[in-house]
C-alpha cells in the first residue's frame, strides 16, 4: 500500500472484469459482449459526427439521445438520465439515491460492482442469500433498509424476476428506492420502465453495451420519477458534467430508433442460448433458466474450474467465478452460432 493513498483506497476490493487478452486470438465467451455488430445506422451516425465539430463541447443534457429513450419507452423527457456505460449511472446512483442510515439490500450473488461501491461510498449492506435454486426471494426482503438493489435478469444466474413480484417489492418498500439493474433484460425478461409511472420508488437502470452491440461506446441510462432523475442529475452535474461524447449521444440515439435491427439481433441470440442450453443439458450439464445473453452452466464429469482452463488452452474463453457456491458453474455469453458450435465441439471432446 502506497504510504500516499487515503485510508479508503487501501481498504478498497476493486472489481475485476472479464479477461481481455491482446496476446492471442480467442472466442470470447467470456464478457457478455454482443456478438453481432451495432446497427448500421448507429456507425452512420457516428461517422458523420467525426468532424471538425469534435472542437466543441458536446450538449451537456445529452437532449437527443433522453428524447430516443423517453420515445422508445412512451416516458417524458425528464423521467431519463444518461451517463457514461450503466456502471457510471449505478455509481451515481448508489451516492444519490441508496446511501442512507438503514442498510442497503442486494443479493449474495449477483453483480459485483454493487459490493466495490458500497465500499467505496461507505455504504452499510446487508446480501440477501438466493435460495437454493438460484433464485432471489422477494420475502426476504422485507426487513428495515436504505434501498434496494438486484439485476433482473440476475448476474452471473440470468434467472428474472417477474414484473409481478418486482410490483410487491415496490409495494411493501414505499419508503426506499428499488433500483432494477436490467442489463440483459432485452434478451428474455420484462422491463420494469413499465411501472415507473405507478411507483415513484422505482429506478431501472439499462446499458446500451449488450443488445444493442455498443460496448466500446458506453452508454447507459436510467428511467424513473422525475424526482429520482433530478437527483442523478444533481450527482453527475457535481462529478462530470460532459459524460458523453458528441459521438456517443448521435451513436446511441440511432441505435436506439433503429427497432428493427435490435429485434433481430436479440431474437438471433435468444434462439442460440435455447439451441445451446439443449446440447449441454444433453451433455449432462446442469443448466439455469436463462433470460440473458449468457447462460450458467455446471459440467459434468470435470470440474467447471478444469474445464475452463481446458477450453482456454484451446482458444476458448468462459467466465469462471472461485466463490462459494457457484465455482462449480460456468458463465458462458451466446456467440454466433459458429462460435457456440465450435464451443460445443471443444467441450465434447475435452469431456471424452
């Protein structure tokens, strides 16, 4: 520990993404990532706004990229906030709406940032265990807490909450802010935006990173009560006032109109997950019900820790977690069907 680092930064357990190694070419399976390009129209739009203009400032407000979102979502303009990637927008969001005297909630297993932030803004927590299917218990919820936090679907299970119980969580927690963290929710769940206009607690909280191919752009956004929204802006304006970039904003608001590529894409990895989630079942692998664009898998007859280091030897990379109860499980994210056949061929022959 440097003698010139604070006493938080010493304490501090950053997280630790996916590998990205830039020595040797890999299926990556590893990160989530889309494994189709973004929509046209959005490298369009992002090649027309590299021009002389980059000189100035880019609008603050991000004005054309909240009215896609709020028009995508039939919501007003002032229900969005957009930031820099997702985990910008959850970080602003953990210091304005989820720092309080009651402890925050979010479960055992889930994202990883949530710990990293917690500590970093001296957050008190209380995880919230899964039950033994995986699955998070609204019941367990119901205790005295400064706010409350999950994916939905969940990370690294991908098992959804359905909006009905997430509706019950809103209602039995009117006095604390529940935030649905819906990264992969395009590829299988139910958006909660559906809500926001009954519930004045709720925030949900997407990324343009995984359904919509923009992972090198990083753009996120969060859609609730104006209030919430207000109270974001008050956080990120005290931080960073020029989030995004000019590309950013005109890159990601294409993306977002361009419906019809979207559709496409997530319906194409969605029909890959089901096809993939077949062939290893068959394996005998145990598989979760996935609504993301990964599934959780536990091998068969070779340790999930082995299998991976056997399918990284021969060019494959999946996400293996060492934490108790889930390092007997594989995060593996949908590929192109070419990738996911070349997965399956590998782990046919390393299970042989």
């Amino acid at each position: 520990m440097s003698k010139f680092w604070s006493q938080r930064t010493g304490e501090l357990d950053p997280y630790v993404p996916g590998e990205q190694p830039k020595d040797t070419q890999y299926i990556k399976l590893n990160t989530n990532e889309n494994p189709y390009p973004p929509s046209p129209k959005a490298l369009e739009a992002i090649q027309a706004a590299a021009s002389a203009d980059l000189r100035l400032y880019s609008d603050p407000n991000s004005d054309e990229l909240k009215q896609a979102i709020a028009e995508f979502y039939g919501v007003e303009d002032n229900q969005v906030f957009v930031g820099n990637g997702s985990d910008e927008v959850l970080a602003h969001t953990f210091v304005a709406l989820l720092k309080h005297d009651k402890p925050l909630l979010y479960p055992d297993i889930s994202y990883s940032f949530y710990p990293v932030y917690s500590k970093l803004f001296g957050i008190e927590v209380n995880e919230i265990p899964l039950d033994s299917h995986f699955r998070i218990n609204i019941e367990d919820y119901q205790r005295p807490n400064g706010g409350i936090i999950f994916p939905n679907p969940n990370a690294p299970t991908g098992i959804a909450l359905s909006l009905g119980d997430i509706e019950v969580l809103l209602q039995k927690n009117k006095d604390s802010v529940v935030v649905v963290d819906e990264a992969y929710v395009d590829f299988g769940a139910s958006t909660a935006i559906s809500l926001i206009n009954q519930y004045d607690n709720l925030l949900v909280i997407q990324t343009l990173s995984k359904s919509r191919s923009l992972a090198g752009l990083r753009v996120g956004f969060a859609v609730g009560n104006a209030d919430l929204i207000a109270g974001l802006e008050r956080v990120k304006n005290s931080f960073n006032s020029y989030p995004l970039g000019r590309m950013d904003i005109v890159g990601a608001a294409a993306a977002i109109k361009d419906k019809p590529y979207f559709q496409q894409t997530c319906g194409q990895i969605i029909e890959t997950r089901e096809f993939v989630t077949t062939k290893l079942e068959a394996l005998g692998f145990q598989v979760l019900p996935s609504s993301a664009n990964f599934v959780f898998a536990k091998p068969s007859g070779i340790s999930a820790e082995d299998l991976y280091l056997k399918l990284k030897d021969q060019g494959v990379l999946v996400r293996y977690f060492a934490y108790p109860r889930i390092n007997d499980y594989l995060r593996i994210t949908i590929g192109t069907d070419d990738e996911m056949q070349t997965f399956l061929h590998k782990v046919v022959s390393i299970i042989a």
